[in-house]
C-alpha cells in the first residue's frame, strides 16, 4: 500500500471547496478520485484572475492528484456514463444543491441502488430536517448564520468581516473526511456502504464548541441579553466591541483566562501566549518577575502588569526566554511569511508542484502523517476534461460510443493524457 486509501475510487460531483478539498485529501491518502466537472469546467477554473486558460489559484489548491471527466448531467445520455461510474466508485461525493442532486439522480437512494457498497458523502448549507433545510448557503452565508462571524470578532468599517479564512468550509471538509473513513471501515466489516452527512451550520457550530454551554439556572441572562439588549444594541448599531462588554457584564463566568492566554504588544511587534495550565503560568511569572499568585486571584490586574512587563522587550527576546522556560509562546506571524518558513518546509506543510499549464506553485503539502502508509501530495491538478476519453474507454465504452458522446455533447473531452505528463511534486524548499 502506498496510502490508507490505496485501491480506493472516489468519484466527486463537487464544487467549490468542501467536497474538493475533502477528496483531495482522499487523493493525498492514496484514492484514485475522479472529478467529475460540468462542461463549462469548475466553478473555480473561471474569474478574473486566469493564471492559464481554466486555471486559477482557487482550483489548484483544492483538486490536486485528481482527474478530470466532463459531463453534462442535464444530457439524456449523461446517465450511462453516470451509472458506470458509480459502479466503479468505492465513495461517492456530492455537493450540488439539493434540488440539483435529485433532478440528476444523484441521491443516495439512486446510488445504492446502483452500487450498494458505495460509502456516499453529501454535503449541504444548513442539514436535512429543519425549517431551513434546502436552503442555498456558503461559507460567508454560514459564518454569519452561525454566530461564527461575530465569534471571530473581526470587524471593518463597523461591519463583521468575513475572510480568506474559510473555516465552515474546512472544517466541514475535515469533518467530511474522518465521516468517509469511519464509513468505510465499517464497510469493511458489513460489505455495505451508508451515507454519510455533514452541514456547514453543523460545523460551524462544532468549532465554537467553548462556548456553547447553557446551563439551565445558571444562564437564564441569556434569554435577557437575546431577547432585549441585543436587539437594542443592534438597533442603536452598537459596534461589535460594545455588544461583547455588555454581553461580558451580564456573564456569571466572564473569561478569565485572558490574562495569560492573549496575545500582548511587545516592544516592535506582538507575541501569543498561551500558558493555559498552572505550571505554565507559574513559569510566566517567574520569567517576567511578576507575582504568580495574582493570575488567580486578581486575572485583569495580572494581565494589566504583564503587559507593561512585555513592553519592555523585542517579540525575539521574549520568546526565547518563554521557550527555554516552557512556556507555549509564538511571535504573531503573517500568512505571507509561511511560504518559506523552515519549520513549515521542514514539516512537509508547503510543497511545490509542477502544473503543465500553470508551470510551478507551492501550496499546502500534507497535513496528516502515517508512519505506515503516508499520504502523500504526488501530482497537481488536472486540466480540464484531460482524462474524459480514457476514462470512458476504461468503463467499457467502446470507441464509437466514445466519439458519440462526444459529438452529442454528453461528456467533453480535453487533451489526451500522457501518462508520463503528469509530474509529482517537488518538496524541496525553493524559492524561486
């Protein structure tokens, strides 16, 4: 075996970036995963920002190691091609609107009744069962119905921002892959497969899990702050900060972590500190002189004191003297800066790849280790519609059928592939 999934064939209906992102993990893990594109191409290999025909940042980094089939599911003869991929398929992935799933014949009722042994993996904005099931939604969508939005307390000109940083759709993403494997394993030991469910809502709400904790005669200023001041505050357009510190006095357990556990400005820059256990705060206290006992019995008053103390010297200093004292600290880092961090190349977390089109990227290397089996970031990306004709000629289409559905536009095919075409990555650490 060359990965935990190796043998394994996905066939993804995605879009956008939960189920690619899952499957490219799948991809990672040794599956074979064969994307399966509408004739127009992914909605990610179109913008403005073309860095080839068909090709954008977006699309590289969620479908690498994949190939790629188009097809027109609205063509009366899509669903021969459809069925015996299916039939060849060990996990089924989809993502499209629900209204899109069941007028294609891509529900799990419609899979199984194909294949059985198929482990299906739906993925939708807001679940199945509620009054707002069925709803369209993306990640901004779910970030602000979820509470998420407000949660990550970032705000520009007086309005929650919404980032780069997608988290109900990677985390969804992340959610959706362990599901796929907790499915399969038990399809080893049934021989059937099932279907397996996840909502950006679901996780948006799992990744706020610290805070949701009603505790019944404990937190009934909840139901005051929901149903009166927040709607006032919001009606008066109290910024975020002023609904947080009327939300904080009303608490009965504000915080109080935050004394040790924050970031603080240092003297050109700003350090994270996270001593979060009781020997950490301890070793905090000796290196920065101060008296341990105060982060217990007075919290703001140690944090006050701490962060004049850290003031006083570089993010460089600091974190040398935390870490020999073992106490978790990190320099507030950019994004940017990650490309070529050492700790990061050394890690195996960026790899460069080798596009035929694009020519050379890094993106994210692999984030999961096996000691025996090890996922591995092995190729780029497909271009579009490149492995329609052979993968057709592999379901058993012969070569007439093949050129037919071709000229009746059911599928679309791109240019031949060559295996020795598709390049591996290149982990090392360039530069350039």
């Amino acid at each position: 075996m060359t990965g935990p999934f190796d043998g394994l064939t996905v066939v993804e209906f995605g879009q956008f970036v939960v189920v690619p992102f899952c499957a490219q993990l799948l991809a990672d893990a040794g599956a074979r995963v064969i994307k399966v594109e509408p004739p127009t191409g992914d909605s990610y290999r179109s913008g403005p920002a073309q860095l080839a025909p068909g090709e954008t940042r977006q699309f590289l980094i969620k479908n690498r190691g994949k190939e790629s089939i188009a097809i027109d599911l609205a063509h009366p003869e899509a669903p021969a091609v459809v069925h015996r991929l299916i039939e060849a398929a060990d996990v089924v992935l989809v993502n499209l609107s629900p209204a899109a799933v069941e007028r294609r014949g891509l529900d799990y009722d419609s899979v199984a009744g194909i294949n059985p042994r198929a482990v299906y993996g739906a993925v939708t904005a807001f679940g199945h069962v509620g009054p707002e099931a069925g709803l369209p939604g993306m990640d901004v969508v779910v970030q602000a119905r979820s509470g998420l939005m407000t949660s990550l307390a970032a705000e520009e000109d007086g309005l929650p921002r919404h980032s780069e940083v997608q988290l109900a759709d990677y985390s969804t993403s992340l959610l959706l892959f362990g599901g796929i494997a907790s499915a399969l394993y038990v399809r080893e030991r049934t021989g059937v497969g099932q279907r397996v469910d996840a909502s950006l809502l679901g996780t948006a709400l799992t990744i706020q899990n610290n805070s949701l904790a009603h505790v019944y005669g404990e937190d009934d200023w909840r139901h005051e702050f929901v149903e009166t001041r927040l709607p006032e505050l919001r009606r008066a357009g109290a910024p975020h900060a002023e609904v947080e510190q009327v939300r904080r006095s009303m608490r009965p357990d504000p915080p109080s972590h935050t004394a040790h556990y924050r970031v603080f400005r240092t003297q050109d820059g700003s350090i994270s500190i996270g001593a979060g256990s009781g020997h950490a705060r301890r070793r905090l206290a000796e290196v920065t002189g101060l008296d341990g006992s105060l982060a217990d019995t007075d919290p703001a008053g140690f944090g006050v004191r701490l962060a004049g103390v850290l003031a006083s010297r570089t993010s460089a200093e600091w974190v040398e003297l935390f870490r020999a004292n073992q106490v978790p600290v990190a320099e507030v880092r950019h994004l940017e800066e990650m490309f070529f961090d050492p700790h990061i190349e050394a890690e195996g977390l960026v790899a460069d790849y080798d596009h035929e089109t694009v020519g050379r990227y890094r993106g994210i290397g692999v984030p999961l280790r096996f000691s025996a089996t090890p996922m591995r970031a092995h190729a780029p990306s497909p271009s579009f519609a490149r492995h329609t004709t052979a993968l057709l000629t592999e379901l058993g289409f012969a070569e007439a059928d093949v050129t037919a559905l071709i000229e009746a536009g059911a599928v679309v095919a791109g240019s031949p592939v060559d295996a020795a075409a598709d390049p591996s990555s290149v982990p090392g650490p360039s530069r350039r």
